[in-house]
C-alpha cells in the first residue's frame, strides 16, 4: 500500500556544461533533498574525470546517488537504471527528503517518467552482429538504413547509439511497422509525480562552456584515464568507452597520434549531443524551463526555480 501513494519527484533536465550540477546541489540542501543521477557515464567506476561527475566536495554538500556503482565491464541498460533509480528515490521518500533526479540521459528520464515496456526479449545478437557487419560497422550507414524504415525512430535515436539503432532496425524488419513515438508514451500508474524543469543556456553561451570544459577535462588527465582504462582491457568495444572524450582518445591513441588531436572533435561532438539534448527534452509536455546564463550561481534564478517546485509540492 505505501506504493499506492505517488512519490513527489523533481527532475532536473538540461544539456550537458548547463550548470545542473550546481543549482541540483544548492536545490538538495534548500529542499532537504537526495539526488539521484541521471547520467549514463557517472554511473560507472573508474571513469571519473571524462564523466565530469561531481567533486568529492559536491558529492559531501549533498547526497548522491547512482554515481560510481557499476563497473563498466557490466552490462547496463535504461531497465537496470529504471530498478535501481526507483529503488533509491523510494528510499528517499520513506526517510521524508525530497528525492532530485539529475542529468542529461534523456532515456533515463523517459524510463521513470513514462509508461516503458522492458519486457520484450533480446531478440537475436547474431543478426544484429551479421547486419551490423553488412553495413561496415558504420554508424551513419546503419543509421540511414534506420531511416528508410522509420524516420520517426530515426529522429529519436542519435546516429552514434549503433546499439538503439540495431535493435530498431531489427525490429522492423522482424514485422513491426513503426516503433511508438516519444509522443505517444502517458504517465505511467506508477509510483512517481514528477516535477520536471529543464535548465538551459543560450547557444553561443552553451558551446563556450562546453569548450571551455573539455579543455579543463584534459588539463585534469582525461588522457591518462583513458589509458588507465585501456590498461584494465577496457577496448572501444566496450559501451562505456564510446561516451563522448574516450572514444575520440582511443582512437588517438590507438593510431598513434597525440590527444590533443582529439580535443576539437570531442568539442563538435559535444556540442552536437547538447543539441539533441535539447531537442529531447523540448519534447515533455510538462517541462518547466529556465534559462542560465553567466559563470556564476544566479541567484534571482534559484528563487524562481525553488518557487516552482514548492508550488508544485503543495
């Protein structure tokens, strides 16, 4: 019966270098909150500076959750996210604090906010393997061939995720005619109430902190953890190692060519996941958005955002 009654959620959305890490953490210690990531890289061990997960400073100011729990060798996907998230917001909940869901994986978002179905089969590797091999391992080919069988999928499933695609691609022609839209998902009769806002930045300002974070990540030693990885067996095979600043040193250091070779094509590549970001989440109907801007913490912003959620646990 304790699930019967939904559990008030706030969810904190936003392209990456937004400042969500920031405003979540003043938000928890306002709130009396607990934040639970959202994010498909900090998730991971080991991999702490290309995730650019929060500080051990920022992780004392408030708590966190789903942060550094997975080793990347293991298989992980938006089910095992959605068991776990719902296991710690539930957890949240019973000891009264607020529980905070933050990040930019926008499927994370949609396993806890929408009504998913994880329950169909795996459907056939082999298959995905022989097709994945038909179109030369190549992400665009497979993404195009996504394309001429349901361009709505196509638009919902970034050209990178060879995975997503596969797996879509393999459906259709399995006999699916079309995969169900983002738009047509509805609020689950779950467990949750979601309070969902988005923060954003404009454009120009957005790309400049972008830059000026990958330039920071390798002055910290994104190349000697990519090593370190690679030391430990982790490949470019691996899922984990084809997040955005270690597939790209990888591939440097694999063909011999210096990581600062790297740094403009992890800056487009970034810039070009915080735009599909956008576009994901300009998708939920019920999102809230406020918009940042300037280096340092706006407090006039917070007041606004801390307003709206208190207006909404009422």
């Amino acid at each position: 019966m304790a699930d019967v009654k939904k559990i008030k959620t706030v969810f904190i959305a936003g392209p990456t270098a937004a400042g969500k890490t920031e405003y979540a953490i003043k938000l928890a210690q306002v709130l009396d909150a607990e934040i639970v990531s959202a994010d498909s890289m900090q998730i991971y061990k080991y991999m702490d500076i290309g995730s650019a997960k929060p500080t051990p400073e920022e992780q004392a100011a408030a708590k966190h959750w789903l942060i550094d729990e997975i080793d990347p060798k293991e298989p992980f996907n938006a089910s095992d996210y959605q068991k776990l998230a719902l296991s710690y917001i539930k957890d949240i909940a019973s000891r009264g604090k607020l529980p905070i869901v933050c990040g930019g994986t926008g499927l994370y978002f949609n396993s806890l906010i929408y009504d998913m179905d994880f329950s169909a089969p795996a459907g056939d590797s082999a298959y995905r393997d022989r097709l994945a091999e038909s179109l030369g391992n190549d992400p665009q080919r497979i993404h195009e061939r996504l394309r001429m069988l349901d361009p709505d999928a196509a638009e919902e499933i970034p050209p990178g995720n060879m995975k997503r695609a596969l797996r879509a691609i393999e459906r259709l022609e399995s006999g699916e005619e079309k995969l169900a839209p983002f738009a047509s998902m509805t609020k689950p009769s779950g467990c949750l109430e979601p309070i969902e806002l988005c923060l954003t930045r404009e454009r120009s300002e957005l790309y400049e902190r972008i830059d000026r974070r990958v330039d920071k990540l390798m002055a910290a030693g994104l190349e000697a953890e990519v090593r370190g990885l690679m030391d430990m067996g982790f490949t470019e095979k691996d899922i984990a190692m084809k997040g955005i600043g270690y597939k790209e040193i990888i591939h440097c250091v694999e063909n011999g060519q210096p990581a600062e070779d790297a740094v403009g094509v992890i800056k487009l590549n970034t810039r070009h996941y915080a735009k599909r970001q956008i576009t994901w989440f300009k998708r939920y109907p019920e999102m809230r958005w406020f918009t940042l801007s300037g280096d340092f913490f706006n407090s006039d912003v917070f007041d606004e955002i801390v307003s709206y959620i208190m207006e909404r646990l009422k």
